[in-house]
C-alpha cells in the first residue's frame, strides 16, 4: 500500500492492559497529514486501494451478525501485518461459545444501530498478537456507500473489562496509582470494551453520529477539508469544547505515550477527576475529541445500565471518580437518539 494510505487510514485502537505492562504501546490512530494539495488523480489512486473496496470482502448483507465472527480474509491480514510492520499477526476462529457472546452483544444496542450494521458491517475480525485492542476502518461500495469493518485483539477474551480500563487509564499520569473497578465477580471480558468502542466508530463511519470520525478520511471522501469550525453538541470543534466545558489540564490528556505521554502526574488526578465529574464527558478518554466522546457515551451506556457495572476509577488516598448527571445524561440522550 501507499505511504499515503497509511497516513490516512484510521487506526482506532486501545492498548491492553498486558500489552501496555510489555512496553508495547500503539498509536490510537494514525493522523499525520498528507503532502498537499491531493490532486483528483491522487485522491481516485487512494481510493482505489483494495482495503477499502467492498467488493473485495465478499459480503454478505443477509448473512447473521454472528456469523461475520472470524478470522480476517489474507489480503486484509496481510495489509494489518504490513502496517503495523507486524508479520507474526494471525487470524483467529472463535469457540462456539465466544461467537455467541459476542454475536450476543449487538442485542445491546439500539434496534435502529443493529439494524444499520445488520446492513453495512462487514466483519467483526479476530487477531492473535494485534498491538491494540481493537480497530476500525470504512470501506467504499461502487456506488459511494459506505461500509464498516472491526478488528478485535483475541487478548481481550483473556483479560477482565477492570484490567482492560485500568491499562488505558493509568496510562495517562505518571507515577501510576490510578485503576479502574468494574465489579470484579463474573465481570465480562475486556473485549466487551472494545467490541462497543469499535462498533460506535463502526457506526459512526457508514452512519453518522458526530460530523465525521476522522479529518483525513472527511477530506478523501469529499475532495476537499472539512469545516474546522463546525460543532457537535459540545464541542465547538472536533478537539475543542465549547469554552464552559474545558478546563486547562484537558489538553495534557494523553493515553499509551502518544504525543510524549503521559503529560498529567499522578499528583493532578483530583484536579482532573473533579473537573471531569462536573463536565458532560464520561471520561478523560472521551474528553479528546468528538469521535471518542461519542464512542465514551455508548460504551458507558452498555457498562453501566446495560451491564449493571458502574466502573468506577479510583486514584490517590481514597480519591474515587464516576460520571457526573450531564453525562449520564448525554449518554441516555444519545442511546435513546440512535433508538429512533
């Protein structure tokens, strides 16, 4: 694939809690910006690429959602180990029983989103050895529209969904003493976490929830970059919420040692919890841009009134953070909106 095509192909992904305590960190997504200006001749190469062709997956949209479950085609596998310069990286078949939970969990969601990936998902591919939890990506039908697929970390069936928040949140401060409690007895597996973080972005992509997902991809759809000043809710900007939402310590949020990370010590978790229990955000991850939020109001819904688990984050001496109303009732808002 072109140099290009990895710069603008989206990597959605979350290190695991293992991965992230073997030092192997990955890139959450890939947004280096691409030589300008793209010329028509440039942009029609790029989207000719074989990755994003739906065509070559061989879908089938009357299929069951469980049964998209499996293994990833080669060319797709082959194109994940050459981006990730990952050769070991292998397919997974499912057990029975690990089909049927995660087929399961699209019962979930909302009927109306169900629906919509009934339709446009065209897999849900397992990994052995993926750097990251998970990831998501559009792929294009000949007509322009849009499809989904979600690679899963087969690491996730191993770890619990308290070990899988733990090594995300920790990953944020330095000096450590931060983790994440789900409940602990019969917790699901992380990759609960990760199947609704990926589906979201799934959705978000082919549906829309948020203006776009992702600058790069908004500009090789459209020919052109998007607006930088256009809102979603509350945010004025893709990485900027409106001025009563923000708080100083929200730009040092940074998770797996993105961007010189982690910029926030350990000391300055009761300052950033208390900002972020009186803001609309779920949490510091969702608090980076609209996608993520987004992605952070579904997987709250599922955990916590779906599942029953409020998650909550503890760090310090007793110091213990859950979502403030607004966000719980952002959440609620947007479950009940992609219901109708």
């Amino acid at each position: 694939m072109s140099g290009e095509m990895k710069k603008i192909l989206k990597i959605a992904a979350a290190v695991s809690a293992a991965l992230l305590m073997a030092g192997l960190v990955r890139f959450m997504y890939m947004r280096a910006v691409y030589p300008e200006p793209m010329s028509p001749e440039k942009r029609a190469e790029l989207l000719a690429q074989p990755v994003l062709r739906a065509e070559n997956y061989g879908f089938d949209p009357a299929s069951p959602l469980e049964n998209r479950i499996g293994p990833p085609p080669v060319f797709l596998l082959n194109w994940l180990r050459t981006l990730d310069q990952r050769p070991g990286y292998k397919g997974y078949t499912p057990t029975p029983a690990q089909r049927r939970m995660i087929g399961g969990w699209f019962a979930l969601m909302p009927g109306p989103m169900r629906a919509v990936l009934r339709e446009r998902l065209i897999g849900v591919y397992l990994v052995d050895g993926f750097l990251g939890n998970g990831l998501s990506n559009m792929v294009l039908g000949h007509d322009g529209s849009r499809y989904a697929w979600v690679v899963l970390n087969t690491s996730g069936f191993s770890s619990t969904l308290s070990e899988t928040f733990t090594g995300r949140e920790a990953s944020a401060f330095r000096g450590g003493g931060v983790s994440v409690d789900c409940g602990g007895v019969n917790e699901p597996p992380g990759v609960f976490y990760t199947f609704f973080h990926e589906m979201t972005h799934a959705y978000d992509y082919v549906q829309g929830i948020t203006p776009y997902v992702e600058r790069e991809w908004e500009e090789l759809l459209r020919g052109f970059p998007p607006e930088k000043k256009r809102r979603w809710d509350v945010w004025a900007a893709y990485e900027t919420p409106l001025k009563e939402h923000d708080s100083p310590l929200r730009g040092r949020i940074s998770f797996y040692g993105i961007g010189g990370g982690p910029l926030l010590d350990g000391s300055e978790a009761p300052a950033i919890y208390a900002w972020l229990e009186k803001s609309p955000f779920t949490s510091l991850y969702g608090a980076q841009n609209w996608a993520e939020d987004a992605v952070e109001l579904m997987v709250y819904n599922a955990v916590t009134d779906k599942l029953g688990r409020p998650c909550v984050i503890k760090y310090g001496a007793g110091g213990k953070f859950t979502p403030g109303p607004a966000a719980a009732a952002r959440a609620e808002a947007l479950y009940n909106r992609l219901s109708r």
